[in-house]
C-alpha cells in the first residue's frame, strides 16, 4: 500500500505511543453548537427558579409539602374491565413541565423532617 508520507510519518509517531501536536490551538468555541446565536425561549425558568428558591424551615410545612406532593405518579393506570387488562394509561407526571422542582422539593422536605426535625419519615415513602 502507498500511504502518502505525512500519513507515515503519523503512523509512526502514533505507534511510538506519543500523541502528536496539533497543529492549532483548539478554542472551547470551535466545539458544536447548532444554534450558536439562538437564545432559548423559557417563559417557565421564572416559576422554575422560584420553586427552587423555595428552603424548607417549617415542620407544618414540610408535612404540607410531603402531603400535596404524591411519590408516584398518580395518573397511571391499569384499566381492567373483568379482570382483562383493557389498557394502560402510562405515568404523565414526566409531561409536567414542573416535574424535577416538585420532586426536589418533596425530597427537600423529606430530607428536613429526617435531618432536622429527627421524624420517621416511612409513612411519607
């Protein structure tokens, strides 16, 4: 096989196990971005920010918090008709645009009354 001689003298750089030196500097911004210039529209970072924002200080509130918010979704589903499985209605929570803040919230407050306050939190789990 012919290999032009730079490929060579690359295959002999590599096989002596150095890496060679590129021949530019590589900048951060010369990585992919498809939409370099585009700013994303999120009307909903304000709410999101906010339910992050939120500390937990309050056992009555930290209760209230683990109460409101369900550990499983509660939409799904098994409808039976008979005892035949008609059809499955799959968890929806994940379509919730506040899913992950309600989550960490309800595992904040959960986190508290264990840490803080010293309760059994297993009637909340």
């Amino acid at each position: 096989m012919n290999f032009p001689s730079n490929t060579m003298s690359y295959l002999t750089f590599v096989s002596r196990g150095t890496t060679p030196v590129p021949s530019a500097p590589v900048s951060p911004s010369s990585s992919f971005d498809p939409f370099p210039s585009k700013r994303r529209f999120t009307p909903l970072r304000p709410i999101r920010n906010w339910l992050e924002s939120i500390k937990i200080q309050d056992p009555k509130f930290a209760h209230r918090l683990c109460e409101l918010i369900p550990s499983q979704c509660p939409f799904e589903r098994d409808i039976k008709l008979f005892g035949h499985l008609l059809f499955h209605i799959p968890p929806l929570c994940k379509l919730n645009p506040f899913y992950e803040e309600l989550v960490s919230l309800r595992f904040q407050a959960l986190c508290y009354l264990a840490d803080e306050c010293g309760e059994d939190i297993s009637a909340y789990c």
